[in-house]
C-alpha cells in the first residue's frame, strides 16, 4: 500500500504548502508596511521611509523589534491558554489559504502542476469554517488574560463574528446558486467562461464586503481593540512575538479575505476581456496569478482607503447594521436570485 | 438670531431619507475625498537630508571673531557681559606678554570666555554692544547635548577657525551673516 502513495505529488503538494504559507507571511509583512505607507499618505504624510530605501526594510525591523520585545505571561493568566491564544489565531489565518486556485496548471517538465494545495469539493465550506475557528483565538487569548478590557473586546469580537457571518454565509448562499458549485476552483472556471460574479450579485457583494470588514476586525467594525475604550482590546496584555503573532494573524486574514473576495466574485485569476486560452499553459498560469495579485492588492488597498476615511461604529449601530439591516438585505438578496433563476431556467 | 459672519450654517436637524440611511453616498463621499489627498502635496522636509533655509536675520550661536591675520578682536572689555539680559557671559582678561602679538589684537584678551547656552535668549545684544567686531551670531544653532555643563561654552567652542591655517572652516563659520558686518 505505500508504495501505492504518489510521492511526486506528495513533494508537489508539501512545495506548495510551505510557498504559499511563506508568500502569505511576507505579504502580511508588507501589508503592515503599506498600511503605513498608505494611512500617511492619505494624511498628507510621508510614511515610514528610514529603514532601507524608501524605507522597505521597516518590516523587518519591526518584526526585529516585537523580538526582541520583553516577553509578558501575567501572574493571574491561564498559562497554557495564554500562549495558545495567539498560536490558534495564526494557525487558523494560515490554514484558510489552503483551497484557494492560485493560477491554473503550470507546466514542470513535463508534470502538470495544479496550483492549489487542495481542490476539494466543499472549497468555500471550508473556508468558511476556519474562519470562524479564528474567533477562538481571540476568545481564548481574551480569556486568558484575565483582564476586563481584553474579555469586554473578546466578547465584542465574538458576538460580532457570529453575527456578520450569517450575513455572510446568506449572501454567499445567493452567490451559490447561481454558480452551483462550491469549488472555488470551478467558480473561477466559471467566471472565466462567463461573467464575472459581481456583475451577477452586486448586492451580494456589498453585504460579502461589508461582512468581510467586520471579520477581519477592520475600521469602521475593529471594536474588539478599540483602542480608546479598551486599551488594545484582546491583546491588552500581550507583548513581545505573541502580539506580533495576533497583529501578523490579522494582516494575513485580511490577506485571505481579499483573495477569497477576488476569487469568488472577481474572477479569480482571470484576466478580464483577455481569452487565456492563446497563451501558453504556463504563461497563462502566470499571467493568471498576476491578475489575482493586481486584484489583491487592489481589495487590501480598499481595506486600508476605508480604515482611514470612515470612523468606528458605535457597538450598537454594528448590531442594528448586522442584523436588522445586512441579513433582511441579504435574505432578500437570496430570495430575488432564486426567484430570478427560477424564471429563466422554467 | 443676528449672525455675526456669513459663515454661519443652520443645523439641519430634518431626520435623514431613504438614501441618507443608506450611508453608501456618504461614504463614498467621504472615500473620494481621502482619496483625493493622495495627489496633494506633503509639507513634510525629510528633515536630515534636507534643512529648512533660515531667515537672513536668524540669530544663532555666537562666533568669537578673528581679524584677517587670524588675531583675536575680543579685549575683553566686558560689554557684551553687561548688555546680556540673561548674565550668560562671564570672562576673565589678561595682558598681551611680548611676543604673542600674532594671537591677539590688542594688549588686552579674554583669558577665559564663556556664554551658558541654557541662559543665553539670542537676543544679540552682545553682538550690538561689541565696539570690536569680536562676537556676532552665526546661522547655526547650539546643538543637543547629554549634560547640562556642556552648554557652557568655553573660547574653544565659541572662536571661529583661523584664516590662514583653516580657511574653508573659516569662511564657512563667518557664513552669509557676517559679510554685513565690516571686518576690519
């Protein structure tokens, strides 16, 4: 039976692990950068730009920085739990990477390459699921902490996932019907041959993006560690790496949630008003992972735009903005496309 | 009410309609106008590499002068210590000895001169009450420092390089400032 497992596939599989787990960590790390970068440059500001030219080595520096840090486990803490807070955040952040279509088959020397880790039939399922696996971190480290203002913004942060994610998952529900699959790697194939999804389900994707904000604890919905009310919130006690990890494991969760944005309802890494199918395989595949990139960037840079125009929510306008007004919109939404498909399809 | 100016605006207090609730316009309203800062111009100087031009009438650390021939002006006749409002200057003359006459003007000299940097407002006072052109302020200004005794200046901080021997420090210490001010 062992000699039954296809070893290329499994060396295939563990290259792409480690590169798209690194990738995403190094963007996370120029994500803080840009997000610098772009808050001074939309004050007027010029930014960090002392640390290498134009200042590109910040990032690394800072990391240097949360290091070297001294490192803080409070007397009246849950040991155990107090370190495993901020290690399930990063793991559940990084895990989420593992079904999304990076580009198409690339061609290695005479081997098909898919470049997705994991092509699994429930793609967006899974996703989902993780990411809601990620409020634990928050929750846990919060509890842990022993501390009133890390617990008042875990109990934030998770009362308000739980209560954008309906809106979410029931946009998300219109979304699937009209593709019929929950593959991510089919929807792009979709997208590609079609529209894009956005043109389909504009609404959907306004509530999608609204909801995205909010699970990705960003301005105007970052009350779990508002920072004038609740000093930093969850991680009011952490320092040092253990901080690092929770700030990198929101920059990369913002990361994933534009990517998932881009392939769900902007094609993914097809290049629009372009046919793909005149290139050569690799170079398509290339080109494709560009365009999926340019969209990130793009959607990162929208998070970033909106954090520093809009100003914080107050906790009961979330409240009435989830549910009394994205989730009536998005069950209304759902209910609109299925009347529509069931009208053309008749 | 009498408005005192035209720009007052009356609060509208009407409750807001269906697209006001909406918040979408107003965001994108507000979006835009972030967005517009992008292109404006930053008034940051990257401060280091580029210094903001001080005014021709900035009034910096004082120089002690030196003539041509790169002899001391001052003779430490006290003026400049009588005419400062914040007593930052002391100084203790000596005679000129035979033989010194390339090191000083005349046959008086400040032995030891000092001005306290933390006393001293840069008025230029001292500089006005000076009949021998032998202190002016400079366009630098005194720079930071760890402990409070070394602000006080001592004749090696505050003389300016010789003429002969160093020329380019030398023209570089008089600056732009004391080209206004005749020297001999």
């Amino acid at each position: 039976m062992l000699l039954a497992i296809d070893f290329a596939l499994l060396l295939e599989k563990l290259i792409l692990v480690v590169v798209v787990v690194f990738a995403s960590l190094g963007i996370a790390m120029y994500t803080t950068f840009a997000e610098r970068k772009v808050a001074a440059i939309l004050q007027d500001r010029r930014g960090p730009n002392r640390a290498g030219p134009f200042g590109l080595l910040q990032p690394l520096a800072d990391g240097m920085k949360l290091f070297f840090k001294e490192e803080i486990i409070p007397n009246f803490s849950s040991k155990f739990l107090f370190v495993m807070g901020p290690a399930l955040a990063m793991l559940t952040a990084c895990m989420t990477s593992a079904v999304i279509p990076w580009g198409d088959k690339i061609d290695f020397f005479g081997r098909t390459v898919d470049l997705q880790i994991a092509d699994v039939n429930i793609g967006i399922l899974y996703v989902f699921g993780v990411v809601s696996l990620g409020v634990y971190g928050i929750m846990i480290g919060s509890w842990a902490s022993n501390n009133k203002f890390s617990l008042m913004g875990g109990l934030r942060a998770a009362s308000q996932i739980i209560s954008y994610e309906l809106a979410m998952g029931i946009s998300l529900i219109a979304l699937l019907m009209i593709t019929g699959t929950l593959s991510l790697k089919e929807m792009v194939v979709q997208q590609q041959h079609g529209y894009w999804n956005v043109v389909l389900q504009p609404l959907g994707f306004l509530i999608f993006l609204v909801c995205a904000f909010a699970e990705c604890n960003r301005t105007p919905f970052d009350l779990p560690e508002a920072e004038n009310e609740l000093i930093g919130g969850y991680h009011t006690e952490y320092s040092s790496m253990k901080l690092g990890f929770y700030l990198f494991s929101e920059y990369i969760n913002m990361f994933v949630s534009s990517v998932v944005m881009a392939t769900l309802f902007f094609g993914g890494y097809d290049i629009p008003f372009f046919d793909e199918s005149v290139l050569s395989p690799n170079l398509a595949a290339i080109l494709g992972i560009v365009a999926l990139m340019t969209k990130v960037i793009a959607f990162i840079f929208l998070f970033m735009w909106v954090r520093w125009t809009i100003p914080r929510f107050r906790y009961d306008q979330l409240m009435h903005l989830g549910w009394r007004i994205l989730i009536p919109l998005a069950l209304f939404n759902m209910l609109a496309t299925g009347g529509v498909i069931l009208f053309f399809n008749k | 009410m009498q408005a005192l100016t035209n720009k007052a605006k009356q609060v509208d207090r009407a409750p807001m309609s269906f697209i006001e609730k909406m918040y979408l316009p107003a965001i994108i309203k507000g979006m835009s106008i972030t967005f517009s800062h992008i292109f404006k111009k930053k008034p940051t100087i990257n401060y280091p590499e580029k210094t903001r031009p001080f005014s021709p009438v900035f009034r910096g650390m004082q120089i002690l002068n030196r003539d041509a021939e790169g002899r001391e002006n001052c003779t430490a006749c006290g003026l400049c210590a009588v005419a400062c409002p914040a007593e930052a200057i002391t100084m203790e003359a000596a005679e000129r000895q035979a033989g010194e006459e390339n090191l000083y003007r005349e046959e008086k000299y400040a032995a030891k001169y000092e001005i306290n940097m933390l006393r001293c407002i840069f008025c230029g006072l001292c500089e006005e009450a000076c009949p021998k052109d032998a202190i002016y302020l400079s366009e630098t200004f005194t720079p930071a420092d760890y402990q409070r005794k070394q602000f006080i200046y001592s004749k090696n901080d505050l003389l300016i390089p010789h003429p002969q021997e160093n020329p380019e420090a030398y023209k570089k210490a008089l600056g732009n400032r004391a080209n206004k001010i005749t020297v001999n």
